[in-house]
C-alpha cells in the first residue's frame, strides 16, 4: 500500500518550506564550509523526530526515516545538495544573497528544502516497509563532497540498496520530470599543457622556439580530436578555457613558456581513454616538431552520471503516476556537464533525475547570476522523493 499522490499533503506545508528555501538562499555556504546549512537540516530533521548523523563527509548530515514496517529489511537513499557558488547574486528578490560573491546559482537551496519536505512528510506517514536513508551532501561544486561522504563511510553505515537524486532543470517546463536510462551527465575532466620554448626579441624571433606558435598550432591539432578519432555515434567536447603567454604590455617580447588550460567531457570510458592518449601524443609531437617541450597533465574528476535502466524506468513510472504521461520525458538528452552524484552511482545501482522549473526562455540559467529556484516545483520534487520511497518499499496489504 502507498499514497496515491503524496504531492497534495505536502502542498499543507509549502510555505514552511519556501520561507526555509529563501532563508538559505539569503545565506549561501561553500563547500565544505556548510555549517549553518547543516545545522539548520539537522535542526529541522530532530524536530521531526528523525534520526540525525552529522559530520560525514565534513559537513554532510544524513537522517535516518523508519517505516511503518521493517519485515522488507530494504533501505533506500534520497541524496540533496547543499553547497552554493562564488558567484556575485544580481537578483532584485527580498531574499537575495547576504554575503558578497557568494550565491546559490544552482539551486541547492531548492533541492535542500525538497529533501527537507519529503523528511516532513515520511515523518508523518511512514507508509513504507523498511528505512528511507536521507542524504544531505555538502561541496557538489567541483570539490566531490559525494566522494567526501563515501570515504567516510557512508554506505558502510547505511547500505541502501538503491539511491536517487534530482537536479532542478530550467530547459524543462514547471512540473516537468525528465530523465534517461542511461547517461544523464559526462565525465568532467581538467588538463593543462605547459610549452616551454626559448624566449626571446620580437624583432628576431629566428633566435627563438616560439611557444605561442607552438600553441596555436596544437589548439588547432587538439579540434580534430574528437572529429576524427572518436565515433561519430559516441560524444566527446575538448574545450580550451584559457590560454596565457607573454605580458600584453611587452609587445616585443617572445615569451619562454605558454600554457593551455581547458576541460574534456566524455560517457564512455573508452572515449575519455581515446582522447587523453590522443591529447598527449598531440602534445608531445607538435612542441617536438618546433623544437620546444611540452608537459601534459590531465585530471579526471568527476565520472559520467549513469543511471540503471530498471531504476531510471521506476522514477519516470513514478512521476506517470503522479503527474500524468504529458509531463514526464523519458529519453531526455543527457548534458555535457558533470555531477558527482556519480560516485554515488558508481558503487549504487539508482537514477539521477530533472526536476523542470521553467526559466531557460528568458536566460534564466543555471550558475547565472540572476538564478532563482522556483519555489513553486517544491511539492513536486518533495512527491517525486517521497512516492519513490512508499513505492520501492511498499506496505504489505492485510
């Protein structure tokens, strides 16, 4: 037995929640440096009678819902984000930003309040047969809180057999969930390529090894990559985001050195192996080819976001029940951009999933500096988290 729509009880409390969501919004933390948001979820889960766990992953709280029944002895895991960004916030809202260069651009305040909403509502019903694992993690923002918490024994402490999350999307209408069966998010990876040449005068670069020219010759080499060694079927993005050399007010000047720092994004593991191989071998053979070297360093950060099929078809299942076929995508194209819920992913079989808020139309995106969560999805993702707990461990009928 579950809930028919959990979304209309959860309405009771919507501006609890939203006052909760602009009150973080007005205070965001970085990662690893969460401690009043911590302390606030911890806070509000006590006051639910949940049981609280603090600390794990540095700032991480993790509560901890029994259900109506143990007799199934499943345990499930709902995962929010808490951090915010170094963005300066140039919103016109009473609850903009309080701290200069700081500002929740993503939403995690949102998805915060969300999980915080679906703990209120667990709270009260407990219509489930075993234990529903609530994971508020810090640091999402390039710093793998995710993997933070893993290392500190999280699912150690609490074995889900399953583990979801969700991420507000702009592109998608209010109310709106979409998802995929496969890959939601790529694999973020960061190299940096350092050529040294010889330095030397403007006026006679024929006494020089030139590494500017090295440069513009392997950013040039580095496009074809993925246009002529990756299949066309798989995808691949290698993009230079900076490129320094030389002092601009030294216009006679060849410099010694030039560095290339940029991002690859990949699905595959085959692909990111192809391109980081390729991207040395680039490397290496044009600066030897003008005389200069080159040092090639690539980090792999975060893995690409794969969900398990059987469980990625649950959730859109989930929401068809909830909100009808019409406001369901359920082959929603993944993005080149990166999450690390896929740590999570990769040692758990579950779903990372799009909560659609709307806002894409006017600009409105994520890690603007005019973004605002929409608080009116609140319910909606607070249902989603909550109908997958009552329907991935359902009371047994008597």
């Amino acid at each position: 037995m579950y809930s028919s729509n959990p979304v209309d009880s959860i309405r009771k409390f919507h501006l609890e929640l939203t006052t909760l969501r602009r009150d973080l919004h007005a205070h965001p933390e970085l990662g690893f440096q969460e401690l009043r948001t911590a302390g606030i979820v911890a806070g509000a889960l006590e006051a639910l009678g949940i049981e609280v766990h603090r600390g794990i992953g540095k700032t991480g709280v993790v509560g901890v819902v029994h259900g109506r029944e143990h007799t199934s002895g499943r345990m499930v895991g709902l995962r929010a984000d808490m951090d915010a960004l170094p963005i300066s916030e140039e919103g016109s809202s009473q609850h903009c930003s309080t701290k200069p260069g700081l500002m929740h651009a993503c939403g995690h305040d949102g998805h915060t309040a969300i999980l915080l909403g679906t703990a209120k509502y667990l709270a009260q019903t407990r219509n489930f047969n075993g234990t529903a694992i609530l994971i508020f993690q810090p640091a999402e923002e390039g710093l793998g809180g995710a993997q933070a918490m893993l290392d500190d024994g999280l699912f150690d402490r609490f074995p889900c057999d399953e583990i979801y999350a969700l991420h507000n999307w702009p592109a998608l209408p209010p109310g709106t969930i979409g998802i995929n069966p496969g890959p939601m998010m790529a694999a973020s990876d960061k190299f940096e390529i350092v050529i040294e040449g010889r330095g030397g005068h403007g006026a006679h670069p024929y006494q020089t090894i030139d590494p500017i020219v090295v440069a513009a010759q392997l950013i040039l080499g580095l496009q074809t990559i993925v246009s002529r060694n990756v299949h066309p079927i798989d995808s691949a993005v290698v993009s230079i985001g900076s490129v320094q050399a030389g002092n601009p007010a030294a216009a006679s000047v060849i410099p010694r050195e030039a560095r290339i720092v940029g991002t690859v994004r990949t699905f595959k593991d085959s692909v990111q192996a192809t391109v980081e191989s390729r991207m040395r071998a680039l490397s290496e053979s044009i600066a030897q080819a003008h005389g200069a070297t080159a040092q090639f360093r690539y980090q792999r950060s975060y893995p690409a976001t794969i969900n398990t099929p059987n469980h990625a078809n649950f959730v859109a299942d989930v929401a068809t029940s909830l909100f009808g076929d019409d406001h369901v995508v359920r082959d929603l194209m993944p993005s080149m951009g990166s999450e690390d819920f896929s740590f999570m992913l990769g040692v758990k079989p579950g779903a990372y999933f799009r909560l659609g808020q709307g806002g894409a139309e006017s600009g409105t995106l994520l890690h603007n500096s005019r973004f605002d969560f929409n608080d009116e999805v609140i319910p909606t993702g607070s249902a989603m988290f909550a109908s997958i707990i009552e329907r991935s461990m359902p009371l047994v009928e008597r």
